[in-house]
C-alpha cells in the first residue's frame, strides 16, 4: 500500500523522500566524525539520522503527514543551528537544502516564516560564518534559495491540481 502511496500522494512522497534523502546524506557524516574522533558531531548527526528515520518509518506506516511535516522542520532546523554553530560555515552550507525543503514540506506562509528564521538565526550565529563579506553573502543568497522552491513547489502544486481536476472530469460530457 506504501508503495502506491508513494506514487500517487506527492506530501507522502516529499515525507518519506526528504527521510530517505536525509538518512543517505547525514548518515555518512555521522560515521566519518566518529571515525575522526568528533564524538559531539557524530552524536548530533546520529541523534538527526534517527529522527528522519523515525519519521519516516511514522509516515509509512500512515502517520499524520502533516505532523510528520512539521516535526521534519524542526528536526531539519535544530539540526542545522547545532552544526552550524559546531562546524562553522560547513555547517552553514547545510541551511539550503534545509530552505528547500520548507517549501516542499509546509504549506507556503509557513515555509516563508521557517526560512526567514532560519536566515535571521544564521546571520546572527557568531561561528557560522569566519568574515562580514561570508556572512553578507548569505544574506544574499538564501532568499534566492526560498524563491527557487517556492516557485517549483507551487508549480508542482498548480500541475497536480489541474491533473486531479481533469482526472474527475469526463472529457465528453464535462460532469
């Protein structure tokens, strides 16, 4: 059933997706830091590789998605203020997949108000980033990030739509 879900309902597939993607892209952090002997990283990258699998595994087996969606932000969020604050502008770089993301896990006013925190949060963290020239430029570019996946989240919305909307309707007699 999962499996048709995830072909036919886009928020389930976004859920699960964003988990999957998130557990392949941290995860292998999380063992290099470990094997480096960064004991703090690796436990936050660990402690962020269970939440998404957790959700995942929640979303599924048929959670709440939009619970689902919610708690991803902010696992998303937390996760990238600690590793920002622990690695420096490495960490930073994580804050554009983690905006993308909002668009594509809340409804648009909500992703606005999470990427316009998250872009305040960074500004503000004193290790994020090593220069004002660093830190200016990132002031410039995440609200590039948030226009990119707004405009391909509600495109992708409007399309599903009119898909729905025409697949309801008989061609022939228009009811």
């Amino acid at each position: 059933m999962s499996l048709q879900r995830l072909r036919n309902e886009l928020q389930f597939s976004v859920v699960v997706l964003f988990c999957a993607a998130g557990l392949l892209g941290v995860l292998p952090f999380a063992v290099y830091r470990l094997v480096q002997g960064d004991a703090d990283a690796a436990l936050l990258d660990g402690a962020i590789v269970i939440a998404l699998g957790g959700v995942g595994l929640y979303a599924w087996r048929g959670g709440d998605l939009e619970r689902a969606s919610l708690f991803l932000v902010m696992v998303a969020t937390i996760g990238l203020l600690l590793v920002a604050q622990m690695l420096d502008l490495a960490g930073a770089l994580w804050s554009y997949p983690v905006i993308a993301a909002y668009f594509l896990l809340l409804r648009w006013s909500r992703a606005l108000v999470a990427a316009s925190t998250v872009m305040l949060l960074m500004m503000l963290e004193p290790h994020a980033f090593d220069s004002m020239a660093h830190r200016l430029m990132y002031l410039a570019s995440p609200p590039v990030t948030s226009v990119i996946a707004y405009v391909f989240a509600r495109r992708t919305q409007l399309q599903r739509d009119q898909l729905e909307a025409l697949a309801a309707r008989d061609p022939l007699t228009g009811v």
